[in-house]
C-alpha cells in the first residue's frame, strides 16, 4: 500500500479545450509549495547564520589560506628533509669510497717488503749490519744572502707599503 504522503490526488479533466489549463491549475500549488519550502529553508538558514554572501566568501577565502598554511608547513619540512637525506646519501658515497681507498692502502702496507721500504725512507731505520751514509751537502752562499732593501725602516711604513704596494 503505498504512503499517503507521497500519494498526489489529481481531479479529472473537464471535457473541452481547456482541459490543459485545469491541470496546470492543480500541478502550480504543489510547485509554489516545493518552492517556497526550498526558499523558505534558504531563508532560515540565511537567517539562522545572519552571513551575506560576500561574507561567506570571506570567510571561505580565511578557511582556504588557513588550510593552505596548515598543508605549507608539512610540505616545507618534508622538502628539506628530502633535501637533506640526499645530502647524506651523497656523504655516505664519499666515505664509502674513502674507506675502500684506505682499505687498498691497508692491504699494500701489511706487505713485509714495502713496510721496510717506508721506514727506511721516512723514519732512517738500517737493517742491522748496514751501515748508514748520510750526505750533507754544503750550504749554498747566495741563498742565504737576500739583501733587503727596507730593513732598516719602522714598522709602520713597511705595513703602508705592504698595503698599498703588496710585499716585496
């Protein structure tokens, strides 16, 4: 059985030429009605908020820009660390790199051979019944004379023609 609510009552048409004008007759109530329940809804909820439209684009506009900055910071901090994980991906290449460098250093020097090789060349050390030699040659005397023209002059002048000329 259907609802009664929803259940619409038409009136037969009367015979004649005006028969469409009778049933637009009964269709324009229940129109205004729907019309004005949809107006009068607006209206209430217009009055019941008391906002203009220009107000509600305002406050439209303030929610936008606030979710704007609420998305922006994330965002921000989510770039930098992306920036920042690929600097320390790089750096990590880097050290990777310099620890097999100095692995394949570590591997050449645990060699007998070239262990005795760098202490006889940077620390002096002879296997023992070897008897060292040591040259020293004489000192050159043309390097150790430089004559400098301004040594006798103060301190404050040569700092004026440092700064204004350059060193000698």
């Amino acid at each position: 059985m259907p609802d009664e609510r929803t259940r619409t009552r038409r009136p037969a048409p009367p015979s004649g030429a005006g028969g469409g004008a009778a049933r637009r007759r009964v269709r324009e109530p229940q129109l205004t009605k729907v019309r004005s329940r949809a107006g009068t809804v607006v209206a209430a909820t217009t009055g019941l908020l008391g906002v203009s439209s220009t107000r509600r684009a305002a406050v439209l506009a303030i929610v936008v820009c606030a979710l704007a900055l609420t998305v922006a910071v994330p965002l921000r901090n989510y770039v930098a660390q992306q920036q920042e994980l690929a600097a320390v991906t790089a750096q990590q290449e880097a050290l990777a790199a310099e620890v097999g460098e100095l692995s394949r250093e570590s591997a050449r020097l645990s060699d007998p051979d070239v262990t005795a090789a760098e202490a006889r060349s940077r620390l002096g050390y002879v296997a023992p019944g070897e008897t060292p030699y040591v040259v020293q040659l004489p000192p050159d005397p043309a390097a150790d004379v430089v004559p400098d023209p301004f040594r006798d002059e103060p301190w404050y002048r040569r700092l004026w023609r440092d700064t204004t000329e350059g060193p000698a």
